[in-house]
C-alpha cells in the first residue's frame, strides 16, 4: 500500500462521496442485515458523506508546510512539514459498523496514510458494498482496504501497522494499547463509558427527560457516549421520574420490520446477556422497574425496551459498570455535590451531561465532573457534532482527540526545518 489519497487531500474525497451515494442503498441493506435497525444505519452513511466533505475542505489549509519564519539567534529560521504515518490500522466495533469502520480512516487517508481496517466479526456485512465503493475510486483503491476476522487478527495488525486506532472496550483496549507499546507504535485508544447526566433542581425537566430519553435508548443504548446513570436533586426528583417514565413508556421496539419506529434489537448476544446479569443484580439489591425492565426474545433475537430504574444505588452493577443498554437508572441526591461525587466514581470518563435552572449554574458542575465532553442542557452531544476538541478522562481513552481539528494532526508528524541565515562570525554555539 502507498501514500493515501491526501498528498493532496481533496483528490479522492470527492470521487469517494459521489461512489459511497450511488451505493448507500446497498450500505444501508447491508448494515440492516447485520443490526436489525434502518433509521441508524442510515444516519450512519449519512454521517461519513458528512465527514468526507469535512475533511477535503479542512485537509488541505491543516496539512499544509509551515512557512519559515525567524526564530531565536538573528538569522534563525524555522518552518516545518508533515509527514504521513504509513500505514494505520484501524480495528472498530459492531455498534456503528461503517461510521466507528471510517471515522480514523477516513482523516488518515486525507493526512496521506494507507488504512487497513479491521471490523467486527459480528457485523462484517457492509464490508462487500464498502469495497465495491472504493474499487471505484482507482486512487484510493491503492491506499484502503478492509480485513475480516476476530480478535486474533486484530492483533496481528499491531505489529504490522505504524499507528494503531482502536475503538472497543477497556480490557480489549488495554490488551491493543500494550501490544502497541511493544512494537513501539503510537495508539489512540477511545473506549467504554458509563456517562452519568445531573439534573438540577430548577432545571427543565421536560427538556431534560426527553434529552435523556434519547441520550440513554439511541441505537438501542449501544453507544460509548450513551446515558448510562442520571442523578437527580431531591426537589425535582420525584417530576423527573414521572416525566421520563411517561415517555419512556411510550417507545416501542422496531419490529416486525425494521424501519418501524421504536428501538432496534441488542445487536450481540454477548452484550445482551450483559444487561440481563446487571438487571437481575439491581433487583436483587432492591431496585424497581418504572417501565421496560426485561430482556426480550423476540423474532429470533433479543430486543430491550427502554428501562427506567429507581431504588438504586452505587452498591449495583448498572449504576458502575457499563451496560450499553437501554437502561436509566436514576438516583436521588441530596444536592449538586453529592451529584458531583457520585458522576466521578467511575473507572469512566468519557462524557457527561448536565441540565440546570440557569447556564451559569450547569457550567459550575460541568467544571467539576472528571470526563473529556460535557453537554449543558442537552445530552450525548458529540454523537451528533464533531467539533468540539476532547480528551478521554482515566479508562475511557488514551491519546489525542478524536473530534476537532486536532484529529486530523493525529495522523502526521511535525518536522522542523532550522535553516541558519546568518553571514559574518560562527554563531556562538559553534565556539
């Protein structure tokens, strides 16, 4: 494999847009097959023809030489370039097939990497209609290609790549970011999350309840930056339940075809047993279903209806380790410390939310809460905007920023050019 298609970075974006719309509906058709939902898998090819044109636009202005200019001793010039990492490899989840399959590729490709990307083995279909995509586009034919298998081939790339991009769960992550450091390769790890949201008393509560709603039961919960606790002030407590309940209530699953609405199916058995181990944990400690509240067996698969649970406490599995549900667990709190406390003791720190009576108020809690992506007023807002630069807090991730421009540089190294101007005597470091 070669240079990627940015050595000048608009070259094969557009050809690739333009190939990725003629077979979006076979993307979608494939991605439906696999995960048994529509509206998702189409704002998924949606969302990478967004990305694509994000990055032949940008590309070009961030990757370009740095003009020298003087520095240091009279006479001293720095400037500078960036120079492509050869290969990346790529190794993605099941929960978003084709966007978590691109979203390092595709701005590697554009800083002038090959990509070689290895998805899951549980959701491998949209990889024939992918390559028949960039079969079309001779320049980046050259420079991407895709690998099927499990774990064991995703180990094997670490060895073989210059940089490794990883998106999965934390023990799996810890297992890449080691095998990285032996091989002496730079890894950019984005891992689990159990996001807590803070609802403080004034808020708007139905604002509040509908943004959680969606922040929690979005592709079936099955997202690193779902909803996964919410801690409520007294005060608005007992509203807040009854609020979200009520319109938790009224979700239903999408089925018998897929584009119904409603909630698709838990897309992995594995990680649906998950969620039926930490529900039966909080019943037994004494937590109570409002709505939903059980694993279904449904059309061959295993579908969950949205969750809402109270009678909770840091004592049960759901409120500390991540479930990747449709579960909210909500926890009363006697003010917003004690909401503080409790959203940071986690091994997580991913991202968060917080609603309050003024902006003001929820920025002073924002400010206190140990993750990488705050949403005030709102919930789960990186899953829709790219733009806002963040860092992963203690498991959730290590390495530089996914969103943002710094996403880009992620991918090339910066070298400096020193050039020596000067005319007359030797410099005096050269006494």
């Amino acid at each position: 494999m070669g240079r990627g298609w940015a050595a000048g970075p608009g070259r094969g974006a557009a050809p690739l847009a333009g190939a990725l719309t003629a077979e979006r509906g076979g993307l979608i058709d494939a991605l439906v097959a696999d995960t048994g939902r529509r509206a998702e898998s189409e704002l998924e090819v949606d969302l990478v023809l967004g990305m694509i044109d994000r990055w032949a636009r940008l590309g070009p202005d961030l990757l370009a030489p740095v003009p020298g200019t003087p520095a240091g001793p009279p006479g001293l010039v720095i400037g500078g370039d960036h120079v492509p990492y050869p290969l990346v490899a790529v190794i993605s989840p099941w929960n978003f097939p084709l966007l978590l399959g691109l979203i390092d590729a595709i701005p590697a490709l554009t800083a002038g990497c090959a990509a070689l990307v290895k998805p899951s083995e549980v959701t491998p279909r949209f990889i024939g209609p992918l390559m028949r995509t960039v079969a079309r586009v001779p320049e980046l034919a050259a420079v991407l290609a895709v690998v099927e298998g499990a774990g064991d081939v995703g180990a094997d790339l670490v060895g073989l790549s210059d940089l490794v991009a990883f998106t999965g769960s934390v023990p799996t992550g810890r297992r890449v970011g080691e095998a990285a450091a032996r091989a002496f390769v730079p890894a950019f790890l984005e891992l689990g999350g159990k996001d807590p949201a803070i609802v403080l008393a004034g808020a708007d509560l139905e604002r509040a309840s509908s943004a959680v709603l969606w922040g929690g039961t979005a592709n079936a919960g099955q997202s690193c930056l779902s909803i996964e606790r919410v801690y409520v002030e007294q005060p608005a407590y007992d509203a807040f339940v009854e609020s979200l309940t009520a319109k938790a209530a009224r979700v239903g699953l999408a089925r018998p075809r897929p584009e119904d609405p409603g909630l698709g199916p838990l897309i992995d058995p594995a990680q649906a047993a998950v969620i039926e181990e930490q529900l039966a944990d909080a019943y037994a400690k004494g937590a109570v279903a409002r709505c939903g509240g059980t694993v279904e067996r449904l059309d061959g698969g295993h579908w969950c209806r949205p969750t809402v649970l109270t009678g909770v406490d840091h004592s049960m599995a759901v409120l500390t380790q991540e479930t990747f549900g449709p579960i909210l667990p909500v926890m009363p709190v006697a003010d917003a410390d004690e909401a503080v406390r409790l959203a940071n003791d986690s091994a997580y720190g991913l991202s968060a939310a917080v609603f309050g009576p003024t902006e003001d108020a929820a920025m002073a809690v924002a400010a206190r809460l140990e993750a990488g992506a705050i949403s005030v007023n709102d919930a789960a807002l990186t899953a829709m905007v790219q733009e806002g630069e963040k860092n992963s807090f203690k498991s959730s991730g290590l390495g530089g920023s996914r969103m943002g421009l710094a996403s880009l540089r992620r991918f090339v190294r910066r070298r400096s050019y020193l050039v020596n101007r000067a005319t007359g005597p030797d410099p005096w470091w050269h006494q």
